[in-house]
C-alpha cells in the first residue's frame, strides 16, 4: 500500500471529530415511558452536531435517526457519518438515540422520542442560530420507518407535554428516508422491524399494522420526502419506497425518489462507490431546489427570446445562476426561440449569470449542426451575462454567436 494513499484516506476520516456533546431529550425524572432504574443506555438523547460560526452555516437542521431494525442502532454509518455529510454544507445534525424494542420498548415510544427531538430542535433555535421553518428529519431502514412516521403523525399525541418545549410543532420541514422500512405488512415489511416497533403482542395484529404502515398516513400536509432505495435490497424490498413514493404523488406532496439497480441493504452514504455513492448529490441537488440552504426567496416571472446566428433556439435551456451558490439556479426551456416562466417557476430576484446550455442545436438545418453550451454572447467574449432579476423585468433578448 502506497504512504500517500494511506494519508488519504486517514485526512477523510479524521476530518470532522465526533459531535461535541449530546443532550437527553428530557429532564431527568421527565421520560415519558422510561422504566424504572433504566440504564443510562435506555435513556433517549441527541447527539449534536452544530454548525453555528462556521463559515458554510446555513441556519439549516436536520435530525438523523439511524436504522437498526428497532433492535440496535447503527450509529456510525447511519448516524456520525451522515451528520458530518451534513455539516459539510452548512447544515447542524442532530443524532437520535431512540429506544428499541431490544430493550423492551415498542410504539408509541420510538414516536414519542422522535417527536420530543424535533421540538428540541425547534425550541433551541434561537441558540443554534437556526431556522425553525427548514428543520429536517432523515432515517434509514427502521429509522426511515420512524422518520416517515415523524413526517405523517406529527400531530399524534405520543406522550403527555412537560415542558415549554413541547410546546413547539413536530412537524417536520422535510423527510429524507433511505431504504426505508414503510408498510408493517406481511410480505413487504422487515419483519423484525416490525416486532420491535409492535412488541410480540401486537405484531400480527390487523389493526396495528394497518395503522403504522406509513403510506396509509401520508395527507396533503406531509412534508416534501426525498427517498432513496436500490433495487437489489433483499432486507427491505424496494415495494416499501414505491409505496410511500405513490402516496405521496395521490396527495400531491413534492417528492423525488431514486432506486439504483444494485447495492445491498444498509449502505449508509456508501461515498466510494462511483455509482451508488452519487445519491448524496442528488440528494444535496433536492434540497437546494427546495430553498433548504438557503430559505426562501422571491421568485419572478421572466419571458424573452433567443437567437444564435441569428436563427431562434429550437430547443433549449437557459439556466440563471445566482450569485449566493446555497440559492438554487433555475432552469427554463428555451422552444422555437422563445422561453416563459411564471414568477413560482421563475429565477430568484438579484444579479444572475445566464449561461444557455443542454440540447442547443445549431439551427443551419445543416446535419452538421452540433449541440452548443454558451455562457457568452460570443466566441470572442469571456464575458459572462450577467442580469438584475427583478420583480417586474422587460422581456429578456438574448442573440448568441457560435462563431
């Protein structure tokens, strides 16, 4: 093995260190459903990872709730990992250690501990220097199944309010489940998952299964849920995703899923893969998309032409691109020289790049012609365009020159 590689991948590992300190997520004396003379391993807490006077924070949150089956936890790949993913853009992570059905406890606990984690967040906003309307909840495996419940129960009463804290809404901002556990049904379900979450009384019960398989609770008012699964997973059939996915396209929720053809259960980031490892961008790309980096901004309409070489663009994009790199580039569709956009789809107000890129054919008829990519009005000029967004702008012209 080469030195310089083994430094390598020593610097990657070591570069963030562990979450600075972890919180119970009660006083003591105050855990709901907690039994008595519980270890300190049974108490439910939050591990934090803040981001607050980095030079990347975003004022973003997100609380991680690791997979495990309901049985253990998987901290580091499906916890440590992925908040320190997180604080690589900006965004404070909040590890949740829920309590398992290994350990005696079943529904509703894990939805009380998830719930109360949230409101933590939500409540010490101020504190982390955070926005308490882009608050996240991820999971993966059964933590995705607690995540998604996070997402559709978060106004079940799991546990009786002790505090100011509870006070604040559970409701996350937006639900980000991998591979996760979805329906408690036979033949779909992880059936250790469901054992765990239920306790052996209840885990063939019609009734109990029916109401916690997520994708019978998503409403209109379940957050945007990003989800992520592959199709080779034997532990929790890709049925569990698709299932969630289609609910939340009948109540039309926003939502994008992607399902990779391989790739075994519980691969956490999986970074070094060249394929598999490539839904983190997809997933940092959704976020953006959804103003997670950088709240939310005005939008406004736009409407122009555009030539090159003095004929209209027969198909195209025109992209602009904010200055600030957290605000999401907007994209329009450039058809026989003209393009449009209403002021929810349009670019954000403020100075924008344009560049016109994608399918741009030369349009000679000529066969010939090739696809173009331009930031510049013309091979001579480095000079990129630069614009001023405005509420209520004049329509845009643009003329390029491929030579």
């Amino acid at each position: 093995m080469k030195p310089t590689k083994t430094l390598t991948l020593f610097s990657f590992l070591v570069a963030f260190p562990a979450s600075i300190f972890s919180e119970p997520l009660w006083p003591e004396g105050k855990v709901p459903y907690l039994k008595e003379n519980a270890p300190a391993e049974e108490v439910p807490t939050l591990h934090l990872y803040p981001t607050k006077g980095g030079e990347t924070h975003t004022g973003a949150a997100v609380v991680i709730c690791p997979g495990g089956g309901y049985g253990g936890l998987a901290r580091d790949h499906e916890g440590h990992q992925p908040a320190q993913w997180f604080n690589e853009q900006g965004v404070s992570a909040f590890v949740l250690h829920y309590r398992l059905g290994s350990q005696g406890y079943h529904y509703p606990t894990q939805l009380a501990d998830v719930q109360r984690a949230i409101r933590w967040v939500r409540a010490h906003a101020e504190k982390f220097d955070l926005d308490p309307d882009r608050i996240a909840v991820m999971g993966f495996s059964a933590g995705g199944h607690l995540a998604s419940m996070a997402a559709t129960l978060y106004e079940e009463k799991a546990y009786e309010a002790s505090d100011s804290i509870d006070e604040a809404s559970a409701r996350p901002n937006f639900a980000v489940l991998c591979y996760p556990v979805i329906s408690m049904e036979q033949g779909v379900t992880h059936g250790g998952s469901r054992k765990n979450l239920l306790g052996p009384d209840r885990a063939d019960d019609p009734e109990w299964i029916e109401k916690l398989s997520s994708e019978k609770n998503v409403t209109a008012e379940t957050p945007p849920t990003f989800l992520f699964q592959t199709n080779a997973d034997t532990a929790v059939p890709a049925e569990n995703a698709v299932r969630f996915y289609l609910a939340l396209r009948k109540h039309g929720v926003p939502t994008e899923m992607h399902i990779y053809e391989r790739g075994p259960h519980g691969v956490g980031l999986y970074r070094g893969d060249p394929v598999l490892g490539t839904w983190s961008g997809h997933l940092k790309n959704w976020l953006q998309t959804h103003f997670f980096y950088s709240g939310k901004q005005e939008r406004a309409a736009v409407k122009g032409q555009v030539s090159l070489d003095g004929q209209p663009v027969s198909w195209g994009v025109l992209t602009f691109h904010p200055e600030d790199e957290k605000i999401p580039p907007t994209s329009v569709r450039v058809r026989r020289g003209r393009f449009s956009a209403p002021a929810e789809d349009g670019p954000v107000l403020g100075k924008a790049a344009l560049t016109l890129e994608g399918s741009i054919w030369e349009a000679t008829g000529d066969p010939g012609d090739v696809a173009v990519s331009l930031q510049s009005l013309s091979p001579d000029s480095d000079k990129e365009i630069v614009i001023e967004v405005q509420e209520k702008s004049d329509p845009i012209e643009l003329d390029f020159r491929s030579r």
